[in-house]
C-alpha cells in the first residue's frame, strides 16, 4: 500500500453549534460547483420533454434537481472522506475542514447519507427505471477517491461518474433509454475528465511525493495539458452529434460556438509552462460553459416550441 494511506493524526474538532456544522459541511462540499454538470442534466431533461409532448414539467424538473444535488453533494463529501489523510500532506488542501478539525468525519458521513437519501427519494418519486439505476450511479461516485491509489488515469472514472448527470435527467423525463443522452453524457464527462487533468497539474510534486497516482504525475504536465486538449475536442464533437441527433436549431449551435471558443480560450491561458491562471480556467471558464450552453440550449427549444 502506497504512503498515500498512512495514518495522520487528525485534529480534535471542537464542539459546534448546527448551524456551524451545516456551514462547515457545506463547504466540504462546495456546493455552489453543481453549476459545472446541473445544466446539462437540465439541457438533457428538457430536450427530452420537448421530444415527449414540447411542454415543461416543472414537477419533474426540480425532481430532477433534488436527484443531482443529492448525488453530487453525497459524492463529495465521500471524496472528502476518503482522501482526508491525502489532503493533510498537500499545503493546498491541508485547509479542508476534515483535516483543520472544522467538521468531524462522523458529521460529514451523517451529511453524506443524508443526501444519498436525499437522491434515492427522488430517484424513487421520478419512475421505476431512475431508482433501479441509482446504484449505478453511485458506484463510481465512491470509486473514484480510491481510483488514485490504483491508477494512473482516475480522470476516466471521474469522466464515468460525470456522464451519469445527463443521462439521468433524461430517464428522468421519458422513463426510457436514450442513446442520445449517452452522447450528451459522454461529452459532459469527457468535458470534466478533461479540465481535472490541467487541475491535477498543480499538485504533481506533491502527488509523487505522497503516492497519489495521476496522468500529471505519472506522464508529466506537458502531456496532461494535451490530454486536456484531446479530451475537449472529442467533448466538442460530442456535442455537435447531439445536436444532430435531436435536430437543435439555430440558438442551440450558437452555443456550441461559444462553448468552443471557451475551450480555445481555456487552453491559450493554461500552458505547460504557465500554470498562473490554471484556477481562472478552472472555476471560471468551465463554469461560463455549462451556463452558456444550457441558455442557449433553453432559448433554442423554446423557440422551437417547448411550452412553459
């Protein structure tokens, strides 16, 4: 076993009142980073609604948001969990509530089941089909903490997780498969594997020494960058695919444009030599994507026909 997984004294968190310990969980969790995949879910979801008789089912909808949220915020406080002994030898993530003593890891796993709880009744009130998958889609939510202790590319189980959303929001609506939201899910997936990559970037020197296995650490900065690139150009081609599949008019192309330029964007200020904007790129630029393709996605139904 890797030192990765060697004890590390944790400090004793003191005391805290409710609501302090509901602040501190929900940092643990960043929650406000559902924007990078609840969009697609929601483009997924309304597509789908668009093909099923064009009206909105807000009912459905924010089942579906409740589902995402659930699943998201149960994932990350897994991940924090998990990888708590990790982050206290990383300087960058020593400041994490699970290694200051913020919030006690038998809080974060009460917060953890809450949510999974949380997702699986929404799973439940949505269709049949949504809650035999569920597992499904938890699974790799808690594989992919360990992942970088046993490979090289845990981005591809990252990738996996991250392509349930779309997926999801589509069995959601139709109670059915789609191979269309398979490909919206692959893009989405693909799209986050991918910027992971350039984040990884900042921690190589740490993960070696630590153990932490990763594409950076293992093949170098420069082939992580140009993975990232490989991995958004494949994610852009997934996109045009699906808007072919599902005939997207004009607005919805438009976006796709934008998301494009985004990504040139992203890869001019993210080099391998210059890692300085590598946060910009991370929180900003991939969060402006999912927005600005789930708006335009959204205007472009409605203008095709999808009623409020």
């Amino acid at each position: 076993m890797s030192s990765a997984s060697a004890a590390v004294p944790q400090p004793q968190p003191q005391p805290q009142p409710q609501q302090g310990r509901t602040k501190a969980f929900l940092r643990l969790v960043m929650i406000e980073h559902s924007v990078f995949a609840l969009p697609f879910a929601y483009i997924a979801a309304l597509t789908a609604m668009f093909e099923l008789d064009g009206n909105i089912h807000w009912g459905r909808l924010l089942l579906v948001t409740v589902a995402m949220v659930g699943l998201r915020t149960f994932a990350m406080a897994a991940n924090r969990i998990i990888d708590r002994e990790i982050d206290a030898r990383n300087p960058r993530t020593a400041h994490r509530e699970l290694v200051t003593g913020a919030m006690s890891v038998k809080h974060a796993w009460t917060g953890a089941l809450v949510a999974l709880v949380v997702f699986l009744a929404a799973a439940a009130l949505l269709n049949p089909l949504c809650l035999a998958l569920a597992p499904v889609a938890v699974v790799p939510m808690v594989v992919y903490p360990y992942g970088k202790r046993f490979t090289n590319f845990p981005q591809a189980i990252l990738a996996l997780a991250q392509a349930m959303g779309p997926i999801g929001g589509w069995l959601a609506i139709t109670g059915e498969w789609s191979w269309d939201a398979v490909v919206l899910g692959l893009a989405v997936g693909i799209w986050i594997g991918g910027f992971d990559l350039i984040y990884a970037c900042q921690d190589v020197e740490t993960d070696r020494e630590v153990g932490v296995k990763s594409v950076p650490a293992r093949f170098g900065i420069p082939a992580a960058i140009w993975g990232a690139r490989g991995c958004h150009a494949v994610t852009t081609a997934l996109f045009v695919w699906f808007a072919l599949a599902t005939d997207a008019g004009v607005l919805f192309w438009l976006g796709l444009l934008i998301v494009a330029a985004a990504f040139v964007y992203e890869h001019t200020i993210v080099r391998p030599t210059d890692l300085t904007r590598l946060n910009r790129a991370f929180f900003q630029v991939n969060g402006f994507i999912g927005i600005a393709l789930f708006v335009c996605a959204l205007l472009d139904l409605l203008v095709r026909g999808l009623t409020v």
